[in-house]
C-alpha cells in the first residue's frame, strides 16, 4: 500500500461540495441523460433498467453508532480507493470498475456451520431492514474518513447461518475473476483476497456488513454489493465484494499477512502506540483537511472494544 498525501492545491470544487448537494447534482446529471436519450429513441427510461449503482437504499439512522464528526466528501470516498482487483493506485478502482457488475451476486457460506448452502444477495439482506451508521475508518497508510455506511450488523447477519459451537473464526472470501477483476492478472497480492476475524469481533456489535454509503446502493470501487466495516481496525480488515463466508475453528491467514507478515497482523487494531515498521501511527490525515490529527486507540472505539483484548500483548498481536 503506497501512501498519497493530498496537497492543497489538489483540492477540487467537489472536495468541499457537501455531500448531498453532491448527490443531487449526480441524480440531475443522470436524469437529465436519459431524458435527452429518451427524448432521442422516442420514449422515456424507467428506473428498473438504469444501472443499479447510485440507486436510493433505504435505512434507519442508527443513534447508539455515530459521531458528530464532519463527514468525508461523497467525492473522496468514491474516489479515493484501495482494491487491488481494479489497480493499485487511489484513482483506479473508480475508473477500472465502472462496468463491473455485482447482480446477481451469490454467497457460499460453509465449514462449521448449520446451515451452509449457496445463497443468492437477496435471500441473505433484508433491503427493509438496513440501517445508517457513521463511522470513523482509518487505513493503515495513515489517512482516514468519516462515512454514513448502509447495512445491517454482522452478528444478526452471521446467525442467519447458525455457526456451529467449533466456530471460533470466520473468514471472508473477495471474488476471483481476473476478467471481471482485471488487477488478479497481476500478482501484487496472493488472490483472492482473503480476511477473518475471531468470532466474537464478528459478533460485536460495531461490526457491520455493509450494502451501502450516502443512502445509496454501494458503488463498485467501494466493494459492491457487500462489503465489511469493523471501524476500530485498519481498512483493509474491510474486505470488498465477498463471495464466501467460512467458519473454522483455525485462525485464517488474511492477504496482508501473507504479503508481509512482518508489517501485516490479523488483529489490525488501529493502534498509535504501535508503529508500522515503515511509518508511524501516532497521526492520521483526515481526507479533505490539511492538518494531521492525533489517532485515537481502537481508532475512538476503546470504551466498546478494549475488553476483547484484555489479556493480550497487542505489539506480538498486531
Ligand atoms: N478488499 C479487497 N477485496 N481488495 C482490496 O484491495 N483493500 C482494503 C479494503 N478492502 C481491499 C479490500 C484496504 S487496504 C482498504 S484501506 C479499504 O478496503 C478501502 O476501502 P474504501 O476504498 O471503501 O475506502
């Protein structure tokens, strides 16, 4: 992972537009498209065949998760990505992801669990029951944001599949599919992606499987359609488009271990006392601002998930 600082003078119009105006500015841009597409063929488009990206989620605010912080532009967290699959620089997934379809989307969920089986993205999100949490997330290379993610917990999503009493991990599968995900011809990381966390972060209550940001559909350089945040983790904990969900009684080795176990842990708590062997962590730069910020222990989170790790030494697990 390559660290990009943004340089004042980078800054764009829609680095300080806000985020719905922004939104609203999107929705007119592609209304006013197909009208004058339609106007041309004779008809009018429906919704039900414009692109399923940018479409309106609906979701419950949820009050107990959430900070007043101001939030990150809807154009740095659409643009300013980290997924290999499409690329390795920041611009990338936004651009080499543009045509990627995520629908229909299946889930194998299997290993120690009761109900395994091949799930379709429909039968597994309740659309009805999505809710709204803003969260604070900080990427190992030292930047973060602030952003209102669509989704339902990870708990109430997991027990819909009744993990067995051997299932002390669950690990997370991204797709692979070099054609579709044109980065996999290249061996930067060892594909797929793979992530995991111990079964009682998975089932706390701050981890989330995400279907969405700003109140719509999550665009594809995000991790469409699903996707997870564990906010007091560095980013990419958050694996994107997933396609297998496993439960093991074994710790899975995640990518970034893999890659560089020496600079890459399982945990990745965020963590200012423990430096990255290349960078230090103490500080973060928030996108959109120029000033560093000090990083916070579990990145804000301490008071909700310190006691998962009383007991361990978090330099050895890092
Ligand atoms: N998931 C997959 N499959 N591939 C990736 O390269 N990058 C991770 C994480 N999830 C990544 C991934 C990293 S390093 C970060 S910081 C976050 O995604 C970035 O999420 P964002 O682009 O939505 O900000």
């Amino acid at each position: 992972m390559l660290i990009k600082v943004k340089n004042p003078a980078d800054v764009t119009e829609n680095d300080v537009t806000d985020a719905q105006l922004f939104a609203q500015r999107r929705s007119f841009i592609r209304a006013s498209g197909q009208i004058a597409l339609g106007t041309a063929l004779g008809t009018l488009f429906t919704p039900s065949i414009v692109d399923a990206r940018g479409q309106p989620l609906k979701a419950k605010k949820n009050t107990r998760f959430n900070t007043s912080e101001t939030l990150s532009s809807y154009q740095d967290v659409t643009s300013y990505n980290n997924f290999y699959e499409f690329g390795t620089a920041k611009e990338d997934p936004a651009i080499n992801a543009r045509h990627f379809k995520a629908q229909p989307w299946t889930v194998k969920v299997d290993g120690a669990v009761n109900k395994p089986g091949n799930y379709a993205f429909e039968d597994i999100i309740n659309l009805n029951q999505l809710e709204e949490r803003i969260y604070r997330f900080r990427c190992v290379e030292a930047w973060s944001m602030v952003v209102p993610w669509v989704g339902v917990s990870l708990a109430s999503f997991i027990n819909q599949f009744q993990p067995s009493s051997k299932a002390k991990y669950v690990e997370f599968t991204t797709l692979y599919d070099p054609k579709r995900m044109p980065g996999q011809n290249r061996a930067v990381l060892n594909w797929p992606y793979v992530e995991g966390l111990r079964m009682d972060e998975a089932m706390h209550p701050l981890s989330m499987m995400v279907v969405g940001l700003y109140g719509e559909v999550l665009p594809n350089q995000n991790g469409a359609p699903l996707r997870l945040m564990v906010p007091w983790k560095y980013g990419f904990k958050n694996i994107k488009s997933i396609v297998r969900i496993r439960f093991s009684e074994h710790q899975p080795k995640n990518t970034w271990q893999i890659a560089g176990p020496k600079e890459y842990g399982f945990y990745a708590n965020v963590n200012p006392q423990v430096d990255h062997p290349r960078w230090s962590q103490k500080r973060e730069r928030r996108l959109g601002e120029f000033l560093k910020r000090e990083t916070l222990m579990f990145n804000g989170y301490a008071d909700e998930v310190a006691s998962l790790y009383q007991g361990m030494d978090l330099r050895k697990n890092f």
